[in-house]
C-alpha cells in the first residue's frame, strides 16, 4: 500500500485514479501522470470497493487517525504537552509552524487524496439505484467532512469573513488542474449542496456507526450550518436529527464503559458517526494513533490541563475521564478517554459525530434566535445526563450562551472539537496556567488577530501550483 504524504493537490489530483475490486487492491495508487481506463468505476461493487478505500485513508495519522482530533484540542485551551515529551506536535503547541509544518502539509494532502477518491465515487458513470445512490450519498457525506475540515484549518472563520480565501474545490479528475483558492462562502456553500444531495440520495438507515447513513449527512449539515453562523438552518437540521434520527444520549452511569466501547454500533446510542479502527481495518500504527499520545504506557505526551479539569463538577461523570498521575514527576491528569491502546483485538474508534454534539448545537441554534427556553431545554438534556446531581442551567441573553460553549467544552474535550468552536466565536485562545501545566517557554495567549491561527497552505503546494495564494503572515 502506498500512502500519499507530502505532495500538492495536483498531485494528489492525478493520483487519486479510480479504483476496480477485482482487477487492483483499492489502496493502491497509479502513477500521477496516467489513468487506466480498465480500473475505472463501471458497477455497483467497483464503488463499494472505492468507498471502502476512503473510509480506510480517513483514518490516517494526520486527519482522523491522530491531528485533527489531537489539535482541536491542542492547539486550544484544553491539552498540554509533558515537559517529558517525545518532541511530537511542538510546533503545533507552540503555535511555531510554517508553510513547510510537516503535520499541517500531510494534514492537506491526506485530505485532498481523500476527495480525489470520492471524487471518482460521485461522478462514476453507474446508474442511479437504491445502491448506487446510498453510496454516492456516502461519498458526498465524506467530501463535505473533507472540506470541512480543510477550510477551518487552513482559512479565516465563515463567521469572521466568508469572503476570504478558503481552499481549492475540486470536484473530478483532471490532471492538469491548478486551482486558485474558493472563497470561504463557496466552499460552505459547496458543502451545504453536497449534504443536501447526500440526505436525498441515501435510504440505507441499518448500517453500522462506522459508515455513513442518511442521518449522518443531517447531523454533520447541522454542524456546518452552525460554524457558517445560519442559525435558523443549524435549528432546523438538528431538530430534523432529533426527532427522526432515532439516537439517544448515554446515561451517566454507562457513559465510562461507552468510550470504553471498541466497536461500531447499530443501537444508535451516542455514536452518530465513528471511523473504525482494529488490528485489521487500521491504517496507523498503533504507536501513531490518538490513543497512544494520550497513554502513559505509550508516549504519553498529552494530557488534560487543571484548567479544563476544574470546570467539571466532582458529580460529573465525565471528570472520570481524567486521572490524576505523575509524570517524571510532573502531577497530570491523564485522558482515559481512549482506553483501548493496548487491546490486542479492538482499538478504540474515533468519534467524529455524536448526539450530544447535535443537541448543544440546537441549543445554541435556540439560544441565537431568541427561544431561550428550548435552549435551556436542550442545554440541560446534556448536563444533567452527564451529572444528575445538577440541578440545571437557569441562565439567560450572553450568560446562556457561554453556559452552551462551556458545556461544548466539557463535553467534546478531546474529541478535536474546543479549538474550532473558539475559531468560529472569534474568540481569543487563553491558556490558563495552573501548577506548572505549561512550560515557560509556550505561548498561553492567541489572539483573534494573530496569523498563527489559520495554518499555512504548504510551500510544496505552492512550488507546484502559482494559483494558489499563501495567507497572510507567512
């Protein structure tokens, strides 16, 4: 298997061919320069191979098998290094990366192999039918996750300008392409159409947790619809999510052993949508997924700072996810969110859409068009699940809405969630320093106005492609 790291988009373009179950191993890659007509997407089973090779390149290291769950996180207010460390991901910590940031360019370039690869799905020349149609669905769902992604890391809020450059969209094959960065609005805008198409298309509802269905494409609308500040849309997505669905919240009682849980799902418990990952379906080493930088008994370099452990009441269940230990004598708190690291069989799957998400983004959806009640409502479905001891949030005008964002907090640490949340508030990023949690040396303050918030777009990418701009301060 070859894995496409460090190249542009015009590589990965031509790269990402299309794909034949029985005539050539999905994952394998032709040379960029050439595309066989005899691997190309003629049936039904050719893409369902090919949907089944972008599922596995979602998982790895530098989107969901690793980055972008670690930097959300990371790169916020949420997780510190250890002075101990293995000297990964400093130049995210410190906010120290240039257009030449190792994680940032395959982060890119990962992501871009990924579109290419749906790409080929979404405009394969197969008939429309209930299969075809579930699986074109499926690979509209994943462009716009893509997307999503690429244009909150590598471009200024929607909520801030959606006039700024985004990222290139590139929707087919064509070798020869050099795009020139889309706005920020094209690029939602684009995601929004492809989610709608994909909500229409699909009619499979029985798959498990670890592939996208019909209310996957509804949810992820909501989330996108909330960044781009369309709170009437974020509302009515959500409710849609909500009352049709068919997901519930976990209790407190249970909530340990569900991330615990190593498995996709049909119970529709929770998870909303997951990436798969075991000793068979896993494109990352053990040793360069999430879990191991969080355990002690791997590298252990992250851990969860006092600041965000002290938010969460003692009857907070959640707070169990975090245990106090020593490292090289240094007093942690370390993430037990991801347990299954050294479990032989299963390892632990990443959550990229759960239901408690979609209830905390109708909440603030009610709150931003005055239905404070419901908000509170929604609000308090959360909490009070994750602490029955609590008697609920009464708050209301600018106080509820930092009661939906702290709760955001608390509730999706370490799931990559808190650094995009205060990117789209327009919010500084403040790093509260208790007991030593951050070296001397690391930057405790990211203002709104600071370049380092958005990441360069790789020089590699720029080398080859002259459309393409840099942003600014780099």
């Amino acid at each position: 298997m070859k894995k496409l790291r460090n190249i542009s988009i015009i590589i990965a373009v031509a790269s990402a061919t299309t794909f034949s179950s029985c005539k050539k191993d999905f994952l394998e890659l032709l040379p960029y320069n050439q595309i066989a007509l005899d691997v190309a997407i003629t049936n039904e089973a050719d893409m369902q191979t090919a949907i089944n090779g972008a599922y596995a390149a979602m998982r790895d290291a530098d989107l969901f098998g690793r980055t972008l769950l670690l930097d959300g996180d990371l790169l916020a207010d949420n997780v510190a290094i250890a002075i101990n460390n293995s000297n990964r991901y400093l130049a995210d910590y410190n906010y120290s990366y240039t257009p030449t940031f190792a994680n940032g360019l395959s982060t890119w370039s990962d992501a871009y192999n990924v579109i290419l690869r749906v790409n080929n799905i979404i405009n394969a020349n197969v008939a429309g039918t209930d299969v075809s149609n579930q699986l074109r669905g499926e690979a509209l769902t994943i462009r716009s996750l893509m997307y999503f992604y690429l244009v909150n890391y590598y471009a200024k809020p929607h909520t801030v300008d959606p006039t700024a450059p985004g990222v290139p969209i590139v929707l087919q094959y064509n070798p020869s392409l050099r795009p020139a960065r889309n706005t920020v609005a094209e690029v939602y805008s684009r995601m929004e159409t492809d989610l709608n198409e994909a909500f229409s298309l699909m009619t499979n509802t029985a798959k498990n947790s670890s592939y996208v269905t019909k209310y996957v494409a509804k949810a992820f609308l909501a989330k996108v619809l909330l960044f781009k500040g369309d709170w009437e849309g974020a509302k009515t997505a959500a409710l849609d999510v909500v009352n049709n669905g068919g997901y519930t919240l976990t209790s407190a009682a249970n909530l340990v052993n569900y991330w615990k849980g190593a498995t996709p799902t049909t119970t529709k418990m929770e998870t909303i949508f997951e990436i798969q990952n075991d000793n068979v379906s896993n494109t990352t080493p053990a040793n360069d997924a999430l879990p191991y930088f969080y355990d002690q008994t791997g590298y252990g370099d992250a851990f969860a700072v006092d600041a965000l452990y002290n938010i969460y009441s003692a009857t907070d269940v959640r707070r169990e996810l975090m245990v106090a230990t020593v490292r090289a004598g240094q007093p942690i708190y370390a993430v037990v969110k991801y347990p299954n690291v050294n479990n032989a069989a299963e390892k632990d799957d990443y959550k990229i859409l759960r239901y408690a998400d979609i209830l905390l983004i109708l909440a603030e959806a009610y709150a931003r068009t005055n239905d404070e009640a419901n908000a509170r409502l929604r609000l308090n479905q959360v909490a009070q699940a994750r602490d029955p001891s609590f008697a609920g949030y009464t708050s209301t005008g600018t106080a509820l809405i930092d009661d939906i964002i702290l709760e955001r907090r608390k509730e999706l640490a370490f799931e990559g969630q808190r650094y995009l949340d205060l990117l789209r508030l327009n919010r500084d990023v403040v790093r509260i320093n208790l007991n030593g949690n951050y070296a001397g040396t690391v930057p405790l303050l990211l203002e709104t106005t600071n370049p380092k918030r958005q990441w360069p777009i790789p020089q590699i990418e720029r080398d080859a492609n002259p459309n393409i701009q840099q942003n600014a301060g780099y």
